[in-house]
C-alpha cells in the first residue's frame, strides 16, 4: 500500500509512545544506572565502571544458568517446532470438529504460568500424581524433587504442554491459508504426499515457522514462573534458568550492580539472537 | 490422448440431494474426440468447474460414468487418469527452479533423468522458457508463471487431456492475447485433447473447434463457434454468445410464421414451431437491415463501435438493435427493418423451436 | 487419513489430562489426597471450592485480578488503536525504527524489568494497587496490540478512508463511525491476547502488589509454600482461574485462527 508521508501522525502514535517510553524507558536508565555504580545502601552511589559486566563474564553462576538456558531452549525448540507442526498437519482443514479442536488447542496457553506449574506440581507427584505413579509403576524411578533428570524431564514436558499450542495455531494458520489449486495441482503432477509436504507446504509455511521459532525462543528464554513454582529452580540449582537467576540476584541481594548488570546482557543477548535469527531468515525473501 | 465420454453424468455437493436444484451439474451426456480442443463457457456458477473437475478425478461423481477410450475412469485418482490441469491461478512451486517445476512431474512417475532432460529441453523451447529455466520459478511474471503450469502438462508425453480453468484470469490484458495464441499454436503442434474453462466468449471462440455453452448446471447447446453464432439452440446463447448479443421478441406463431407487432415475419423454422409455450422471434443484430418497408421502427441511438455501428431503435414497444456498416447512412425518426429469414428463429420457452433437447 | 486424527486426538488427550487432573484434585478432600492415588474422587466434596467463595483474601485476589486485567486491556486497545492507524496508513518521521523500538519490548525479559519497576511504581504511589500491574504489563500489550491491529487495518483498503473523508466525515467520526466497525474482528484478536498475557503473567504482578491488590496468581504461590500441603485448594483456585480463558476462547474462537493467519502474534 502506498503511504502518505505525514508527519502529524506523530499526534497519533504519540500515546503510544509516551507509555511505552514510561514504562521502558525510564526502568532501562535505573538498570543501566546501576549497572555502572556501587551502593552501600543509604542511596549513596559511586561510579564503579564496568566492573559488574567484568564479574558477570567471570561468574561461574551466571555461565552456568546461561548453559542451562540454552540446553532447555535448543531441547524446547527441537521438541515444539516439529510436533507442533506435525499436529497442524493432522487437523481438519474444514468442517464442525475445527472449531473444537482450534478451543481445546488453545486452552493451555490461557491457563495463568504459575496455574501452569502448579498442575504439573500436582500432575507429577510421585505418589498420588497421575504422571509420576505412572511413572514409577513402570518401574522406573522417578522423584522431580530429587533427581535432575526426573526434574529435567518434567520441566520439558511441562512447556511442550504449554507451549506446542502456540506452534500448532501459528502453523495450522498457515496451512489453511494454502489455496487449494496447489494441492489439487500436486495431486494432477502425481506427488506423493511427502513431495506435498516438502515443495508444497513447507515452502508456503516458512513465515509462519519463522514467527514461531522466534516466539519460542525469546519466551523459552525468559522462562519463569512455571519452573520456579515446579521446581523452584532445584534440585539444588539444576534447572536454575537464566530469569531464576536474576530475580534471586535482584530480589535478594542488596547489591543491585550486578543484578542491573545481569539484566543488561540477558536482554541483549535476546535481542541480539532474535535480531541474527530474523535477518538469516528473512534475507532469502528479499532476493 | 483419449476420446472423452460422458454418460449421464450428474453431481451434487450435497450428501442428500432432494431435488434438481440440489445438483450443481445436471444430467449431462458428451463426446469428445481424441485430439480435439474444446471450450466450456457459460456465466460463473453454471457448473462448468464442476464438469472439469469431475473429469479431472478432483471430484468423484454422484452418477453417471466418464470414460477415457472406453476405460471407465469415474472414480479413478487424477494420477490414474493421467490428465493435466492449468488453474486459474498459476501453481508453482516456489522453491524450484523452472527447470525443477518442469520435471516435477515426470520424477514423480520416476522417469530417467537424461529422458527428463530432453523432454524438459523441448517443452521449455516450445513455451520460449529456455533462457529462465534455471532461474527461481518465484520470480517469474504471472504470464511466465502460467506457462510453467502448462508446461508441467506438457512435459508428460502420454497426458490424455489438458485442461485449462480460466487460465489467462490473473494475466495482464495486452499478454492474454499472446497467451491465447501461444496456447491454440501449441494444440496445433501437440494434438493433444485440451479442454478450456472460461466465462469469456472470445476465448472461448477464438480457442475452441467445439464450445460447450453451460447455464444453471446444464448444457444449452455444444456446436463450433460458427454454429453457436448462427444458430443458438437456446436465447441464452444468443444473448451470451455475440456482441451485442440476440434480440429476443416475443412473437405469435401463425401458419408457419412469426407474428410481431402485427407484421407476419419470414423465420427459419417456421414448420417445426408447435406455437405452444412462451414464443418469441430470436435474431442476432448482424441479420437486420434497414429496408424501406417492413417492420415499423424508430431510431434512438446510434453508437460507433469501430468497422460497424450499433444502432439501437425501437419497433412495437420493443428494443431492437441492428449493426449497420460504417459509411452506411442511418436515417433519423422512422424507419423500417427486415429481418434475414435464414437467421431468424422461433423460440419456445427458451428453445429454439424443433431443437433436439 | 485415519492416522492423522488419533495423532491429533492423542495429542488433546494429552492436553487434557493435567487439566482432568487438575479438577480431580479440586473435589477431592484433604485426606482422600494424602491417602494415596486415585483416578477420581472416591468422597466427592466442594469444601475447596466454598473456602474460596467464602474467604475474601481469595475471592478478593480473583477481583483483583480481573479488575487489572480488563484496565490493562482497555488501556493497551484505546491507546494503540491511533497508533496502529497511524502505523498502516501514514509515513512520518522514525516511524521504522520507532515500529521496531516498540516491538523489542516484547523481547525483554520480565525478570529484567521487576526491580525497577518496584520502584518506579512506589515512585509515582501506584504501588499495590490494580493500576500498578495494568500499566506495567501495557510495556509487552501496547507492542502486541499495535502490531496486531496493523496487520488487521492494512488490511482495510484506504479507499474506504478516502470515501468517508469525501462524504463529509471527520477523522474522529469517521474513525469511530466507520473505521472501527470495519476491524472489529482485528479488535477482538488484540484484546483477546491482551488478556491472555495480562491474565496468565505472574512475576511483575506478584512483585508490583503486596497486600491490598494481591492478585490470584499470588495468592495462590502462599497457599503453595505457607500452608503446606492443601493440595485440594490449590487445584481448587487453579480450575477457577481456567474459567475466564476458556469464556474468553469460547468467545473469539472463530477469530484465532484470523488472528494467527496474519502471522502477527
């Protein structure tokens, strides 16, 4: 659509600009301002540099939290993206069941983060949870609250429950927006069903999949309250993910330098992913 | 390549369908010669799709039977018949080459590649793609684009129809006339049977040995573009077919001939009327002329369109249009027409009296 | 064919399961759940259900809730609808990079924002009350709605703008009278997600309230670690929560599929 160029439009965007600059930009100063200064409490502040950033590259914790972040990420994403796009494929593209399906889809991604980790709480308990008798029962041993890789395991499960919804919309979305000469042209050229998927849908759903992977990954990052309600982070620190991290830094401690510091590099690194993800993805279409 | 036949073919998209109106295709039988080139026109809505379709394999029938060389093919798979479509919105596959989209369907029949290569080579020099063909399909122009689907027909040596839905709707106007050609040089070359869907009657006329006109789900007359002009078998022809289209008159049948507005008018099938029914005179505006007596009338309008003009004027109550050449003179006020007896007819409730329906 | 759907159908049977869980426990009683397992309530009780009905640091928590939900959402839709009109029809200064600055927003992290907003609100005396987590999740809503509602409105052809100026129209008249008829389905969509994300957040809006604005979502993490195990009442308070979501599906279920189709979620 051809626009007009207008500079009084500005009036119209203006209140957008002035909540989103409230509420943004003044929190993301107090951060940098922190990040750059040490207290003793008393609100007496001294510059400190970038010393913050210099410990936070050094913390053990930190690079530890950052690894698990991506190892949950990388395993949310290799798990989400295919089944969600698996369960798009086995919808009905019409007909009354639609709407069915598309209101039960969409069910758990409504449901509050911390309702979220309580239900799998009570879904998980060893001895009267639905998931961890059965579990056990299959003999093998299972307790999310002792051990890492039960923990881990129940974690993962609990996004894909969460989250794979999210992908199936986006992707289903897409499907249905395929005009249907395609699939009878495919049918006429004699492809077999894989050849649909891969010249066919795939192509036509790259959009879609790219928006998907992007939302994945930056809410996978800041993943909080389901796994804090779950697990608490534990057993001991091991599924103690990025956002655990900060929180217990800001809330706790009455450093608030390296926290800010935290914050600074948490969401650059978001930005900075996102933005290198988008462009790879989209520099194809521009050609 | 196949003869096409078609026996009492209905269809309904309805599970249950009651009545006649419940069926989008109406009883229908039809034969098609091997190697022909056909058109199926008629308004949006008159089922014309649906017949393409049906003969595609993307529907199966409610009734009836369509056979290719006697081989019943009714409820047989679109890849069992071994037709090819052209859609009319181009279908590629984006992240092909043209030369990819070209072999698409011979690697789906596991044709050898080097068999590929000639075949491909061929058709791409035939629909002038030669110098795209390893470019990104996505990048072609909707005309270019078009000609990959056709080609994906093209390529399969033993294809029994081609069939085209309104291809040229999405292409520019000043291409649709080369495509149009490209398309009725290329049946020339091939001798394959194509079938054409279109709304449009030039397409339709200019492509076709033989046009099938469809109304409401049925046929209303299937004849050569000259036939369809000078005898529609039905007033919807008339009116759809030409332009402008048929003067329809309502008339009275007497001793063999028409009586309108008083005067008793000379018609070509005048024996066969039976004078039951809604009757009317049906007359194509080509076959009026001015005379100096006859049918009473009055000029209204005259128009120029180009090597002839149209003029409009009213006779009895009724709205007449003739063509006269240019140069002709057009008297103003009152004036006389006469009507060609060999291309006037009698209709009778829509058809043309003494037609096999 | 067939295969697709039990996969399909496996998969909301999995969906299910955790929420049939969830409203199993709710009607259990408390030694029934510490008795052991069972698939279904053997004494079948509301007892949770009538604590939380009954006590007003739950019941208040829901209003609570509700009431920051809905401020926020009609705050984020009134506020971006200009914008996003703005957005889809006019070029003016920045615009690109002023559409991009807002997105990334939604790219930020809540625990990073949690600090300082705790101060900023106490700052401005907003502090514990509904408006305090209205506005704070209005950072990630505002972006979400523009974009939404932009996809929706370059959908509209400009036409339509022009005719209605040439008829006499206002732009305010215009806009109301005629303009937002026309996306309403757009509307819908951005306020749906505009709940969803102010409905289900739990970080900003536990640490922005203390006492008088406790949200459910608050209320609910105490009862989990203070009062040990009332396991009955906390599934009890989960299913309640579930309701409001699945009304609001209900409601705009023909458009979500709209909504995602535009790619803009």
């Amino acid at each position: 659509m051809n626009k007009v160029v207008n500079n009084r439009a500005w009036w119209l965007v203006l209140p957008v600009f002035a909540m989103v600059l409230f509420n943004a930009l003044l929190p993301l100063m107090t951060v940098v301002n922190y990040s750059l200064q040490e207290t003793f409490g008393n609100n007496e502040f001294f510059w400190s540099g970038a010393i913050w950033f210099e410990q936070l590259l050094h913390d053990d914790q930190f690079h530890a939290s950052l690894l698990r972040q991506i190892i949950f990420t990388s395993i949310v994403l290799v798990i989400q993206i295919p089944l969600g796009l698996a369960i798009a494929l086995c919808m009905p593209r019409s007909g009354p069941w639609v709407s069915v399906c598309l209101v039960l889809l969409a069910l758990p991604l409504l449901v509050p983060w911390n309702v979220v980790g309580s239900m799998w709480n009570i879904m998980a308990l060893p001895d009267i949870g639905l998931l961890g008798k059965a579990i056990n029962s299959l003999g093998i041993p299972y307790n999310y609250t002792r051990q890492p890789i039960s923990a881990w395991f129940t974690v993962v499960l609990m996004d894909v429950w969460h989250w794979t919804s999210l992908v199936v919309l986006l992707c289903y979305a897409g499907l249905v927006a395929i005009p249907d000469a395609y699939y009878q042209a495919a049918k006429v050229d004699g492809a077999k069903p894989w050849a649909v998927f891969r010249y066919i849908q795939l192509p036509k759903l790259k959009h879609v999949l790219t928006i998907a992977i992007l939302l994945r990954f930056m809410d996978s990052f800041m993943i909080y309250t389901e796994v804090i309600v779950l697990t608490g982070g534990g057993p001991g620190s091991t599924t103690k993910f990025l956002s655990i991290d900060l929180v217990q830094k800001a809330l706790g401690g009455f450093d608030l330098g390296p926290a800010a510091a935290f914050s600074i590099v948490y969401f650059l690194i978001i930005l900075l992913v996102s933005w290198l993800f988008y462009t790879l993805m989209m520099r194809d279409e521009a050609k | 390549m196949a003869e096409i036949r078609i026996d009492k073919l209905r269809h309904s998209y309805m599970a249950n369908p009651q009545s006649e109106d419940d069926y989008a295709l109406k009883r229908l039988s039809l034969t098609w010669q091997d190697g022909g080139a056909y058109a199926l026109l008629g308004p949006s809505g008159c089922g014309k799709t649906t017949l393409l379709n049906l003969i595609s394999g993307l529907l199966t029938p409610t009734e009836g039977t369509i056979s290719f060389n006697g081989r019943d093919v009714s409820h047989a798979s679109p890849e069992e018949r071994n037709i090819a479509q052209v859609f009319q919105f181009p279908v590629i596959y984006d992240t092909m080459t043209v030369y990819d989209n070209l072999a698409f369907p011979l690697r789906n029949r596991g044709v050898p590649e080097d068999e590929i290569k000639t075949r491909v080579g061929e058709i791409a020099e035939m629909l002038e793609l030669t110098r795209t063909l390893n470019n990104r399909a996505s990048g072609l122009t909707a005309d270019g684009k078009q000609k990959i689907s056709l080609g994906r027909g093209l390529v399969r040596s033993d294809v029994n129809v081609i069939m085209f839905d309104e291809p040229l709707t999405v292409i520019d106007p000043h291409l649709k006339w080369q495509l149009r050609s490209k398309l009725k040089e290329l049946h020339l070359r091939t001798k394959r049977t194509m079938i054409y869907v279109t709304h449009d009657q030039t397409e339709a006329l200019t492509f076709a040995d033989q046009v099938v006109v469809m109304n409401q789900g049925e046929v209303v007359q299937s004849g050569t573009p000259i036939e369809l002009f000078e005898m529609p078998q039905h007033t919807f022809v008339g009116h759809f077919i030409g332009s402008p289209g048929m003067n329809v008159l309502p008339c009275e049948v007497r001793g063999g001939r028409a009586v309108f507005g008083g005067e008793a008018i000379s018609v070509g099938n005048g024996e066969k009327a039976t004078g039951k029914g809604r009757t009317e005179i049906g007359v194509r505006p080509e076959f009026i002329s001015l005379a100096n007596s006859g049918i009473a009338a009055e000029v209204i309008r005259v128009a120029d369109a180009g090597r002839f003009r149209i003029v409009e004027t009213r006779s009895h109550g009724h709205l007449v249009k003739l063509l006269v050449k240019e140069g002709e003179q057009v008297p103003t006020g009152q004036t006389f027409l006469a009507f060609d007896p060999e291309h006037t007819q009698i209709y009778e409730d829509g058809w043309m009296a003494g037609a096999r329906r | 064919m067939r295969k697709r759907y039990i996969v399909l159908t496996a998969y909301i049977v999995f969906l299910l399961l955790p929420i049939y869980w969830l409203i199993n426990m709710s009607f259990k009683t408390t030694n029934e759940i510490l008795g052991g397992f069972s698939a279904y309530p053997r004494e079948f009780t509301l007892d949770s259900y009538r604590t939380i009905f009954t006590d007003p640091s739950w019941y208040g928590a829901y209003i609570n809730s509700i009431t920051y939900v809905l401020i926020n959402t009609v705050i984020s839709i009134v506020v971006a609808l200009p914008a996003a009109y703005a957005f889809s029809r006019y070029r003016f200064l920045g615009d690109k990079h002023l559409f991009f600055w807002l997105l990334s927003n939604r790219m930020a992290p809540p625990a990073v924002f949690v600090l300082p907003f705790v101060n900023l609100y106490s700052a401005v005396g907003l502090f514990d009350t509904p408006w305090a987590v209205a506005l704070a999740h209005t950072l990630f809503n505002i972006p979400l709605a523009v974009w939404i509602l932009e996809g929706f409105m370059s959908g509209v052809p400009k036409e339509l703008d022009e005719t209605a100026y040439v008829d006499g129209y206002s732009f305010p008249a215009f806009f109301i009278k005629i303009f937002l008829p026309t996306i309403s389905a757009g509307i819908g969509v951005a306020a749906f997600f505009c709940f969803m994300f102010s409905w289900v957040e739990m970080l900003l809006a536990k640490n922005l309230t203390s006492v008088s604005a406790k949200p459910i979502v608050a209320a609910m993490t105490k009862t989990a670690s203070t009062s040990g195990y009332e396991l009955g009442l906390l599934a009890a308070a989960g299913v309640l929560t579930l309701i409001p979501g699945a009304i609001v599906i209900y409601f705009v279920r023909n458009y979500i599929a709209k909504g995602f189709a535009l790619g803009r979620v």
